[in-house]
C-alpha cells in the first residue's frame, strides 16, 4: 500500500512523510528525522512500524523509490540523475532497491510509461 496513505493515518507520520520528500535529495539519519517531527528515534520507529508497517529506513527508502520510479515514468532523466534528485550518491543503490522492491529494473518503469 502506498506510504502517503498509510502515513495520513498518524499526524507525525504524515509531517515525517512531507519532511523526508522535502528534504529528498540530501543525505540525512533517522535520528534527524525523528528530531524534525519532535519524537524520540525509538517512538518515532514505533509509530512508524505501527502506522505503515516498515522500520524507519524501510519508510524513506520507499519514498525515495516511489519518487524515482514517478521520475522514471515522467521523465527522460538518466538513472545516475534520479538517483542525485532522490537522495543517493550511487546509481547501483537505486537500481538495487528498485529491482528488490518492485522485481523489476529500471527501465521497466522507462518502457511502461
């Protein structure tokens, strides 16, 4: 299920959700990201997990590939750009998470659009 909608359910998860896509392409901890919606990293992983069902990294991964693969599907950016706009410094990790994700590369996305 989408993480907008499953975070929507929980006022602090929907501001984390909104923060981490505001703050997207820059490297940044969890325990910063706790910190912007004003919780502890420990209740922040539980209100994640109890809200959307994944840890704390597993939720910015997801927005992270949710945005790339819009970018894939509306773009004619190159997968090592993409992979800058949402936040990683190798275009092999994107590639990976998208492909463990989804069990479908890249240009899967590219073709479909």
């Amino acid at each position: 299920m989408a993480i907008a909608y499953l975070a929507n359910q929980d006022p602090k998860i929907a501001k984390a959700e909104r923060w981490v896509r505001d703050n997207i392409a820059r490297d940044f901890t969890v325990d910063e990201l706790a910190e912007a919606v004003i919780l502890a990293p420990r209740t922040f992983a539980r209100r994640i997990a109890g809200t959307c069902g994944v840890s704390p990294i597993q939720f910015v991964q997801r927005i992270r590939i949710e945005t790339a693969r819009y970018l894939l599907e509306t773009t004619r950016l190159s997968v090592e750009e993409i992979a800058r706009q949402v936040g990683y410094a190798e275009p092999s990790t994107l590639r990976r998470l998208i492909r463990r994700e989804t069990k479908h590369s890249p240009g899967h996305f590219r073709r479909a659009a």
